[in-house]
C-alpha cells in the first residue's frame, strides 16, 4: 500500500503543472468550484479502506468419501487501495487513457492501461480486458442483446473483450464489435462478437451475436404496459448443433407498483435438452424504501429492501438459492444485511456494519463485517 501511495505523489508533483495549465476559466455554482478544461487534462480518482471481517463457516463434503469438513477463521483486520487515474485530450478526434495504478503505475500506464478514442464517426477502445464498451469495462458487443431470465444469453466466456468499436448513431443504430486483441487461435478468435440495437417505429430491438450463438428481441409498449419477445439460437456441445431459445416478458404499472412475468422455453446447459422456465416480480416503494420480490420455476425466491432509517441506509437482501451454491452453513438461502452511514462534512466516507454469504457479494463483502471507506 505504502508503494502505491509514494507512486501516486510522485507522479502528482510531475503532472501538477501540466494540470493547471489545462484549466482555463472558473466556474461557479452553488455547491463547488470547478474549472473548463480545453486543453489535455489529467484527473486523479480513487478510493481506500480499513476493515474488520469474519470469515463465514464453510462447510464442504467430498464426493467420493462423503466426508464433510468445517472451515472457520479468525476475524481479520486489513486495508484496501484503489487509485484511478484518466488522462484526456479533448477535441472532436478526442482520446482517454484511463486504469488503475494501485499495483504500480510503470506497468499500468503502459500496455494494460484502456486507451479509449472517440470521433464523429465511431468510437474505439483498447485495453487489456478492459475495453470500455457499451455496458463497462471489457464489455462485448453482444452485451447488446437483451434477453429475457432463464435464456443462456450470448457466448460462454463474457466480458473479457480486448478491443471494442461502436457506430453509436449509424442511422439511428448502435452498431458494435469486441474481441480479443490475439486472434492467431482459435479459441480467442471465437470470442469476437458483434451487437447493435435501435428502433423501428415504436419497436425497440436488440441483437447480438458470438461465435456460433445468436439472439434477437423486440420491445413495445402495448396498453400501458412493456411487451418484450426474444428468440435465440444456442450452441450446445452435449448435443454439438445449435439449440433454439425464445421467451416473452411483460411488465406493467400496477399503481405504485410494477409486475413483470416472464415464460421462456431455455436449453439446460448439462443437457443440451429445453425446458418450460417462468418467473414473477414486483417492485414498488414503501415511504423512503425501496421494495422487490420475486420466485421462479427454480423455486428460487427474492426478497430486497433499501432505504433510509434513521442516520444509517439499510439494506436486507435474501434469496432462498436453491442451487446452494453459497458453500456456508446457510445451506437454503444467501442473506446480505447491513447498515451505512455516510459520514457528514466528508467527501464519500462511509462507515457500514453487514453480514454476506452471497458468493456474488451484491452489496457487501462475505462475512462479518465492519468497514471505514474513503473516496479521492
């Protein structure tokens, strides 16, 4: 951490200058004081923190002798950096590098930083699993394609895309490609995809495509409510050709109140065989909360609530898993609980309380935690 942190004033000592050359007239608002910058500017961002944290009580069981073992740890105390920086030349050609220098600037700032360059006529952006591209970082194209729940969505590896290139208003369409940057095998070169999305009338359409899969959806609004179908064609190598998906999804206003249904037909990974899947859900406001909860034909059911109480923000979030795929004790469902509170005077410095066995960490990170964050 200290060598990140000495890194870091090094590197603000050489470019303080050329930082305040950029800027060029003070603007004022009721709020802050900031600057016009029409020359090259270079922008320091960043966040740390110091935490205590439990490790949750796994448990696991061998396959073959059917043993089950209990893992427990003792609390640990430990601290986290995270240090951005993002140079920009602004102008209708204009270019951003931009990465993360926490583990050494003389590295990052050379072949793994994201070099991002926007034109009147398309946009590209390069960077070592990290292109920044329409839905963040090392974004593909066929992210563009929006599918409804249970389908298998586009590709098998997702997001690790090397280079990405956007026609953002080609006619009123985003048009897009990703890939990696080696493409002398076969195995890189089956990641390139492509996607693009727009309208037609009062038709919203998405499509996309990766290797051998491909999707398309439509959208509308019909009587107050949104009417989505989609269609896909997955590649499944159980069965080694391709396996046809499609669904439908509805939601609608119901006072304060959204319902969304879903039915689709989607391939079973293990199988290559479909199946009838459905889901429901609503969402809605209570006060100052933030209300969701849902179930599906996995009998996997949701539950989440956010919202101010008190000086703190509260966040419950449950799903009964039925995959069980958390490796804890909870062998039924993952919870994340905790309380934030943001520390006035301050610029983003929070202090929470939680607990997680969410292996996806949604809101917290497992285990018991307290945590002190700062924000640059």
């Amino acid at each position: 951490m200290k060598k990140a942190l000495l890194t870091t004033t090094a590197l603000v000592a050489l470019n303080s200058a050329a930082f305040a050359s950029s800027i060029d007239t003070p603007v004022n608002s009721a709020s802050s004081t900031h600057h016009t910058h029409s020359a090259a500017t270079i922008v320091w961002s960043g966040d740390a923190n110091i935490k205590y944290n439990v490790p949750l009580v796994k448990t696991t069981t061998d396959a073959t002798t059917g043993v089950t073992t209990t893992t427990t740890a003792d609390g640990v105390v430990s601290s986290d950096v995270d240090l951005d920086v993002t140079m920009t030349s602004p102008g209708a050609y204009s270019a951003t590098i931009s990465t993360g220098i926490e583990g050494g600037a003389a590295a990052e700032l050379g072949a793994n930083a994201t070099v991002t360059v926007t034109t009147p006529l398309f946009n590209v952006s390069v960077g070592t699993d990290d292109a920044a591209g329409g839905a963040g970082g090392g974004a593909d194209a066929s992210d563009l394609y929006a599918d409804i729940d249970h389908m298998t969505g586009i590709g098998t590896d997702e997001d690790t895309s090397d280079w990405y290139v956007s026609l953002p208003n080609f006619g009123g369409w985003t048009l897009a490609a990703s890939g990696e940057k080696n493409m002398n095998n076969t195995t890189a070169s089956n990641k390139t995809s492509i996607g693009l999305k727009g309208t037609v009338g009062n038709l919203s359409v998405t499509a996309g495509g990766m290797h051998k899969d491909a999707g398309v959806s439509v959208s509308t609004s019909l009587m107050g409510a949104t009417v989505k179908v989609a269609a896909a064609s997955i590649y499944s190598s159980v069965k080694n050709k391709n396996v046809q998906e499609s669904g439908v999804q509805v939601d609608m206003p119901l006072g304060n109140m959204t319902l969304s249904v879903n039915s689709t037909t989607n391939m079973v990974a293990t199988t290559g065989n479909t199946q009838n899947s459905w889901g429901a859900s609503v969402t809605t406001t209570l006060g100052a909360f933030a209300v969701s909860a849902g179930t599906d034909s996995d009998e996997d059911s949701q539950f989440k609530i956010s919202g101010p109480l008190g000086p703190v923000t509260f966040v419950l979030d449950y799903d009964t898993n039925e995959a069980n795929d958390n490796g804890t004790d909870a062998e039924d469902a993952t919870i994340e609980a905790g309380v934030t509170y943001a520390v006035p005077g301050t610029t983003g410095t929070t202090i929470s309380a939680s607990y997680s066995n969410d292996p996806d960490e949604d809101n917290f990170d497992n285990g018991t935690q307290v945590k002190m964050a700062f924000k640059f």
